[in-house]
C-alpha cells in the first residue's frame, strides 16, 4: 500500500526538482554558447552532438515536470 506524501514532503521534492532544473537550464545556456562560438568559429562538427545533449536535457525536464504533475495527482 501506497502512502501519500505530506504537504511538507512535496514541497521539498518540488524545491529539490527546481533546484535539478535550474542546473539544466544553465547547462543548455552554456551549452547554447559553447555551440555557437564553435559553429562562428567554423567548426560546424559540434552542432548535431550539442543538439543530442540539448534534446536530452529537454526530455529530463520534461520528465521531472511529469513526475511533479503525477505527484500532486497522488
């Protein structure tokens, strides 16, 4: 049997996931730099591995989102 989380429990999962989600967002802005210097650069070789990583960090987000809406529906 599955117990429901307290009010304080979610929210500090919730704190927790921002806390997570912040940290990718920096990450694809640096990302999206890092590309960019390289692609002006003439190095056109780092646009679809940067565009990979980026997808990737869209689809952890989008999980962790996921998973806060399947939380406050329990």
């Amino acid at each position: 049997m599955r117990r429901a989380f307290s009010r304080q429990q979610k929210m500090t999962i919730v704190f927790g996931i921002l806390c997570i989600v912040l940290i990718i967002v920096v990450l694809q802005l640096w990302l999206l730099t890092a590309t960019m210097n390289a692609f002006l650069g003439g190095e056109e070789a780092v646009i679809i591995p940067a565009a990979v990583a980026s997808m990737a960090c869209l689809l952890l987000n989008a999980g962790l989102l996921w998973y806060v809406y399947q939380m406050e529906r329990a």
